[in-house]
C-alpha cells in the first residue's frame, strides 16, 4: 500500500487526520503537480529550480489551507502535492454534493496558483512547456449528498488508494491544466472594454419577438466578441468571476423589457458555479432587483464541452433551484453533441444551423434536421436555430418545423427596444402559409369561454372563484379584454400548498404572480399551425391555457388536448379525401379552401390546368407512363409555389388530369407563365422520341405536337357573392377557350364586381 501511494500515506499521518475530524465525512484527495518539459546538464541549476518550484507549491498549499475549511492536511512529494479534504453534511449549508464543493476547490486553487506564479515569477526557460495540473478524488459515490461510513483502517486505505488512481486519472485526462508561461492580460484591467447588445430570438412559427440574448460587443467598433473566447480568456486570467459579473450586471441593467412579454436569454460560464465568490441567489437577487422574475431568464450555459458532464448537470441544478430556465449552447449535428444535450436535458438547446445550405436541402441534410428536431421534441427541449444570417435558409427551417431562430438576418433595433422589422415578420409568416396551406380549420371553432380579472385583483378571490367554478382550469388577466397574463389552477394550488403559501400570496394582487408570458393567438390561426406553436412551449408550460383573442382582444382559451384531436381527425379527413395518385388534397379540401378564400374577402386567384390530349398519350404509352405524367404535373405546380414566398399558395388536384391552385393576391400571371416553362421544360422526359400523330378522342389526327398543358387563370378582385360553384362555372368556359389553342396555353380574366353584375375585363391568351 505504501509503494503504491509513494509512501505519504503513513500510518501517522492517518491517525493524525483521523483525530481532526468527526465521523461520518465526504472524504477526498486533491493532487497538484508541476510538470516541467526542460532539461538541464547544470545538477547545480536543476537543483535550484526544482527546490524553487516546491516552495511555490508550499506557498500555494498553504493559502489554500488558510482559504478552505474542508483541507485537514496536506504533504509534498517531489514536485506534486497532496491535500486530504473533507466535509461533513452538517457544515455544508447549501447541500452541495462533492461534486461541486471539489469545482469550489479547483477554483480556489487555480486562483491561488495562478497568483502566486504571478507575484513570484519562475525563469523563462523553467516555464516554457510547463503546466501544472490537479485532480481530485472521492471517497464513495460523489453525486451522492450522504457522506461515507468505513470502519476500519484497511477500509479507509483502499478507499483512499481507489480516490487517488481516481484523482490522477482526472488530474491528465478530465481537467484543463495551468500551462506556463502564463499569457499577458493587459487586455483584461478591473473595467473591460465591452457594451452589451441584444440579439432578438424569433418564433419560426408566427413570426413574433420570442427574447434577446445579450452577448458582449466591443465598446468603440462594436464588433461581436466571440462569447466562449471571452470568458476563457477571464478564465486563463483568473478573472473569469469579474468578468462573469460585469457581464451579468450590465445585461439585465440593459435589458430592453421589463414587463415579461420576452425573454432575457443570459450566458453564464458553466464552471462559474465553483467560484467561492459566488454566493447562492446572488443571480436571483439581481434580477429581482430589475423587475424581473426567474421564469423571465433563460441562462445559456457557455463552455464546459471538455468537463465531465456531472459538472454541467451540477451547474443546471444550481440555477434550476432558483426558478430559471436553462439552454445548452454550441449544439451541433454530432453524435457526442446530442448525447451531451440528451444527458444534460436543457430547457432549450441552442443549434448552429450554418450546415444547412440555403440552395435547398439534400437528403443527408434533411434527415439530419428533421432527426434532430424529432430528438428534441421526444426530449422535449425547446430547440432554437443559432446563425440564421441569409433569408435563403429560412424556407428550410420553417419547413422542417424549427421552432425558434436568431442570426444576423434578423438582428434589427439592437441598441434599443423595438419591434420586428415588418418586412421581416411578412417574410417568416409567408413562409409559415406555405407549411399550412391548405390547412382546414381555425382556432375559433375551438374557443371556450373564460373567466377574466383584472390584474389588481387578490390571490384570495382567484382562489375562491377555482372552488365555486371546478370545471375551470385556469383565468385570464386582461387589461380593458386586452391579454396581459395567465394563471391556472394546478400552478396557484401548488403555490399556495408550499409550506409559506398562503401568508406569502394569500393577499396579493395576482399580477404579482400570473404567467405574463403565455401563449396568445388570434382566433384566424389554422389548428394545426396552432398546435405545433403550443407543442414548443416550454414543458411546465405545455398543458397550460392558449388564449385566443379577436383582433387584440380576448375571446376564450383552448388547450392542446383539444387542438390534437381535432388535428387527428383533420389528418384522417385529409387522407380520406387526398388523390392516391398525386398525394394532393382533393374536391372537399378544395371546396373548403374555396370557401375560406371567399369568405375572407380579400383579392385572390384561381388557376385550372388541364393536360390536352392526355386520353390519346394512354393510349399511346399505356396508364403507367400516364400516371407518370400526372404525378410530374402535380410536382410541377408544387415546385413553382414553393418558389412563391410573398404568396399563400393552394394546390390541390380534382381528378384525373384536372389541378386548381388557388394563390393570394392577384399577380399571379408571372406565376402561371412560371408553370408553363416547367411544364415545358419537364415534359418531353416523358414523352421520347415521336410514334405517330397526335389523335383526338374520335381517334382522327389532329394538328398537335403532344401533351400540352392548358391554364385558365381568374383575377378576383371581389369575392362578394360569389361561390365555389360559380367560380367553377366560369373557370370552366375560360379553360374551354384555352383549350382551343393549340399547344401550351394560358387565358386568364379579371373579375371586378360581384357575380350578379358580372363585370369582368376582357380575355388575355398566351400560347406557348
């Protein structure tokens, strides 16, 4: 046994540490050791620098024993050093594991050597490759908070022998050591040089501001700094606390709201929580201070890829204890990324999305995103896309149902509080329309009445109205029918259960507690876009009340039970009446689309197609080169929308060789001339080489060249009095126009007024 430890631990020693503290204890083992790469043929010199280097490390061993109450005795071998540590549960106030107490001590330690190094510098050649490393090892379970119960002296060495292969095995392969010479900081005085700008995080699916996440800029040119390099340089300096705090001082001073409409996303160093300096609460007070809550902030944990994965989840309980929401930064499409974010479990994951190509995802790309994304959800951790810079990648994103994002692309405002830019808010819902076209159903068939108060009224009367009205789950805070908060019951029951509950809340005004950030919809919203919108909330928030409104104003609330069941039966509805050929939504779909277009009164277009000659190209190549050629017309019209992010496009297939699309707004000649070049340019893979004239249903040649696609296009200016029928009536004879042209051909009217008057702008014809 005592080979094996280099013989410091003696009988002596033991009983000596084993006098000093009472049973039972978390017991450890800290290794220092200092590595020196350089060699020397002087006996005189390296006998010199070596006794230099110990009495360094005495130094260092005892500022460390003055500074921490948990050391009972320390020896120096050589050039390594070897502390004993202990703590009793009873000294240890804040119920820290071993886990965090021995971070607390690697701070502590790596402050004080990196000082002492400092104040008493080494000469250059004994520095240069040199690094001093430490690791430290349990005695027992260290996530456990019971401490370890050994009886005899023999058990109390081989546990001892078990942390000490421990602590050398961390101390060369888990921890970051103090490599020398030590860099120069000039660059890091008491006040740093950096402002703080906030990055707006976007909703992916409504287009509204989700919060700002504050990162540091340069003070004069503004540049970004690098996050991760600004709190490793703070780290290296031993500043990482000042900094840390600094930081975090001036992001909630600047804070662009203080009401709670949107997050504060707030980067701390994971390893911060070890500091000794940083006392419990002191986050909490600060942001309380500022008007905030904790549900208002989300941390983002920077750094802490190299520790093990026990420190970050040690750094998660930390903050989580106080109420605050947690996100994982520097997520990437890697096996040991998501592994990382699976164990740690965040309340959000924040993905650089700089992979995914903006020229439209292959394959590879988007199974990897939707895979991800499929993960996060079964996690259910809300995922956030990091460096959408380029609008070209918004389609993806929105298309493969990201739910949050932040990029330069979206970095608007930033030194002052204010809105999405529109063009920007138009762009994201646009691209939102186009994920839900076709979508049947909003949420005001779902709405159910709900009880309002104002937010001045008492807990207690809340409470009341829960036991008088059971059936009720949760009421709505409004300011003149205005939405300004939420509160249900299950959450007030269990804040008033606690075991300071009713004293504390009892007569408080509920403004002081009600969600001030729930989920607020407008009743036009299709079910479907509305329930991927609540599935992305965080989850304690996922079975709360989603408020619905009329145009700003509260109109009831529905919940995610109700909004997935009626998606369930859309889905079998839609499959019931989806063409088996295309895939495309078929004549219910359509009439129901019909209907919406008609009944929102605003302009919009129709446009038929048709192929010519398709009975003769059966016949010619048989029915399955025939549902080829269905199949690539219905992609074809596809495809062209989906090149239409200004427009909210429908495509639906009637049967047979007959498609309508249905589109917002009424510029949609290009759109239809866009159709006919596909068409055209797509076909003849389907054709081949000509076998003979072209013939006409009464099997008589006919002056053609083949299939042919023919559009009719209406320009609705006015839906009033208008119905699908009548709109398929007259869709029908400007097709049969188009139809007598010969060749790819498009006629297209405006209509002006209503179907009585019929005042409609003379027919324009293109044949290609």
């Amino acid at each position: 046994m005592m080979n094996k430890t280099n013989g410091w631990l003696n009988h002596n020693m033991f009983n000596e540490w084993m006098s000093k503290i009472t049973l039972p204890q978390h017991v450890g083992l800290l290794i220092v050791r200092w590595e020196g790469s350089q060699t020397t043929s002087n006996r005189a010199t390296s006998s010199t620098s070596g006794l230099r280097i110990r009495r360094l490390l005495q130094a260092i061993a005892l500022r460390f024993e003055k500074l921490s109450d948990s050391v009972r005795h320390w020896t120096l071998t050589d050039s390594s050093l070897i502390f004993i540590v202990s703590f009793s549960p009873e000294e240890n106030n804040n119920n820290d594991t071993p886990e965090i107490t021995s971070g607390r001590m690697a701070f502590l330690l790596r402050d004080l050597a990196i000082r002492a190094f400092t104040d008493f510098k080494c000469s250059q050649s004994q520095e240069t490759g040199s690094s001093l490393r430490y690791g430290i090892g349990w005695v027992g379970n260290e996530t456990s908070s019971s401490a370890v119960h050994l009886k005899s002296v023999e058990e109390w060495e081989y546990a001892l022998l078990k942390a000490y292969e421990i602590a050398w095995h961390r101390m060369f392969f888990a921890s970051n050591p103090i490599r020398f010479p030590l860099p120069e900081y000039s660059a890091m005085p008491a006040e740093y040089d950096f402002k703080v700008k906030y990055l707006p995080i976007v909703s992916l699916l409504d287009g509204s501001l989700y919060g700002y996440e504050a990162v540091p800029v340069k003070a004069h040119s503004e540049a970004k700094i690098n996050i991760s390099e600004f709190y490793e340089t703070a780290d290296q300096a031993g500043q990482l606390f000042e900094a840390d705090r600094r930081f975090r001082e001036a992001a909630i001073r600047g804070f662009p709201s203080r009401n709670g409409d949107v997050k504060l996303f707030l980067p701390v160093p994971t390893k911060i929580i070890f500091d000794p300096r940083l006392y419990p609460g002191s986050t909490l007070r600060r942001i309380e201070a500022a008007n905030l809550r904790p549900e208002h902030v989300v941390l983002v944990m920077v750094g802490g890829e190299t520790e093990q994965n026990t420190t970050v989840k040690a750094a998660l309980s930390h903050y989580r204890s106080q109420g605050f929401r947690i996100s994982l930064s520097g997520i990437v499409p890697s096996f040991t990324s998501l592994r990382r974010m699976v164990d740690m479990h965040p309340d959000y994951g924040q993905m650089n999305v700089g992979w995914v190509s903006d020229k439209g995802m292959d394959p590879v790309e988007e199974s990897m995103l939707n895979g991800i994304i499929s993960l996060t959800r079964k996690e259910q951790i809300v995922l956030i896309a990091n460096g959408l810079d380029r609008e070209e990648l918004l389609p993806a994103l929105v298309a493969s149902g990201m739910n949050y994002a932040q990029g330069t692309w979206l970095d608007k405002g930033l030194d002052e509080a204010t809105t999405l830019a529109p063009h920007i808010q138009a762009r994201i819902r646009a691209e939102v329309n186009k994920r839900y076209q076709g979508a049947s159903g909003t949420l005001s068939e779902l709405v159910v009445p709900v009880k309002m108060f104002s937010r001045e009224t008492p807990v207690s009367e809340i409470s009341r109205h829960f036991e008088l009205h059971r059936e009720g789950q949760g009421i709505v805070i409004v300011d003149n029918g205005k939405p300004l908060g939420l509160l249900m019951k299950e959450k007030l029951h269990q804040m008033l259960s606690g075991q300071f509950g009713l004293p504390l809340y009892w007569n408080r005004a509920v403004g002081k507690i009600m969600d001030t950030h729930p989920m607020v919809v407008e009743e036009s919203i299709p079910v479907d876009q509305a329930s991927q919108m609540a599935m992305a909330r965080e989850p304690d928030k996922l079975y709360d009340a989603i408020i619905i409104t009329r145009e700003g104003l509260v109109t009831g609330i529905t919940f995610i039970r109700s909004m997935l069941e009626w998606v369930t039966q859309a889905r079998m509805a839609d499959a019931q009446w989806a063409n088996p050929l295309s895939g495309l939504p078929g004549n219910e779909p359509i009439r129901r689309e019909l209907i919406r277009r008609l009944a929102e009164g605003r302009p919009f277009s129709v446009l038929y197609a048709d192929l010519d000659h398709f009975k003769w190209y059966n016949d010619q190549y048989g029915f399955h080169k025939g549902d080829d050629v269905i199949r690539f017309t219905g992609d074809a019209l596809v495809e062209t929308m989906r090149l239409q992010p200004k427009y909210d496009c429908f495509v639906g297939h009637i049967g047979g060789d007959d498609f309508i699309v249905l589109c917002s707004g009424l510029d949609s000649v290009g759109i239809a001339q866009d159709v006919l070049t596909r068409f055209e340019q797509g076909i003849a893979a389907h054709t081949g080489k000509s076998t003979g004239p072209v013939l006409d249903r009464a099997g008589c040649p006919i002056d053609a060249k083949g299939l042919s696609l023919s559009l009719s296009l209406l320009l609705c200016e006015t839906s009033e009095g208008w119905t699908p029928e009548a709109l398929s009536e007259r869709a029908a004879l400007l097709k049969k126009k188009a139809k007598q042209q010969s060749g790819n051909s498009l006629a297209w009217e405006r209509i002006t007024d209503n179907v009585d008057n019929q005042i409609i702008i003379p027919m324009d014809l293109t044949v290609s």
